[in-house]
C-alpha cells in the first residue's frame, strides 16, 4: 500500500479505535445482508457507492458542506487538496478530500459501509473476486509497492487497498478515476 493509503488507513483507525473481530472479519453472504438492510430500512451508514453516500455526494461543494455543519478537522494537503473529517451519522467512518473545493474521494477503514455490490473493508482480495467477478482488476501502483482491486463505473471508480498490518482489504475508496486512481498509482493526490 503507498503511503497516503497508509496515513488515510490510520487516521480512520485513530478516529475510529479498533473495531470488533466481527467487523474485521465479514464473509461476503453477511456484508450483502447488511446492504440489503440498508436498503431495505434507509440506514445512512451501510452503503458507499461511486457517487458517495449521504450527503457527501461525489462533487459536493467543501464550503456548503462545512456551512451545513458537516465537516470535521479540514487538513490542507498540496495543490489545492483539503482532506477532512466529518461530523453526524459517519463521524469516524469516512474521510473526505476535496480538490478545488469539490469532494473527490470519499474514504473508510471501516466495516461498514460495504459497496452496493456488498464488498468492504474486511474482506480477502479473492472474495472481492468473487463478488465483482470480471468488472474488477487487480492493479499496482507505479512504483510497483502496492496492490488493489479497482472496479470501474463509467468514469469513476470503487478503490480497494491492502490493510499495513494483515492480508485483505484494509481500505475503500470511491470517487473518479481521474483522481482515486491516479492519486493509487502515483503515490498520492498531487
């Protein structure tokens, strides 16, 4: 994994604290279940799709975000990339990062949420193989020091990473290629 997915993964583990062997450990039939649920009872916090989730839509204006009361601890990174947290139902779930104030990335370490398809943080590389079948690739960064599993829609993608400490997924990222994937394969957003 390169080092930004490493900062991201502990900044989320940080604010999140360890979260329970269940969690760590999701089989692929029980992470469908809870996207069912999500879907079927509204639950705001299963589901993290390309296009966001909530109110942190892929696109989304940082400044009509942080008027809202949404947005938690805005880090200014490089180039006009602004990485935050955020407040309500996915406080110590999702990280967000913004480039010229718009929201291109939304991040978890956590389990859940799972993608519409059921995948999350948690699970092998194989089981996302398994889920996603011949619409996902195994892909390396440039450097040729991390893996993941990317799943393309159209123009934006779903982003799994390795974990620092253990085999599996250990991150999720969604948002559009144009950034989720290169910020992957160059080694961070700018």
């Amino acid at each position: 994994m390169h080092r930004f997915a490493y900062v991201m993964v502990a900044t989320v583990l940080v604010l999140v604290g360890a979260a329970p062997a269940s969690a760590r450990s999701v089989s692929p039939p029980a992470a469908a279940t809870a996207v069912e649920s999500a879907a079927g009872q509204g639950a705001g916090t299963e589901v993290l799709s390309v296009r966001g989730t909530g109110p942190f839509r892929i696109g989304a204006r940082l400044d009509r975000l942080t008027a809202a009361g949404l947005i938690d601890s805005p880090v200014s990174a490089c180039a006009g990339v602004v990485h935050t947290g955020v407040v309500g139902e996915w406080a110590g779930v999702i990280l967000l990062t913004f480039r010229s104030g718009r929201l291109v990335e939304v991040s978890t370490a956590t389990a859940p949420p799972y993608s519409p398809a059921g995948a999350g943080v948690g699970m092998s590389f194989a089981q996302l193989e398994t889920i996603y079948g011949t619409r996902g690739d195994m892909i390396s960064n440039d450097a040729g020091t991390a893996s993941g599993y990317l799943v393309r829609f159209g123009n934006r993608v779903e982003l799994f990473t390795g974990h620092p400490i253990r085999p599996g997924v250990g991150a999720f990222q969604v948002g559009p290629a144009s950034f989720v994937e290169r910020a992957f394969r160059q080694g961070g957003p700018c």
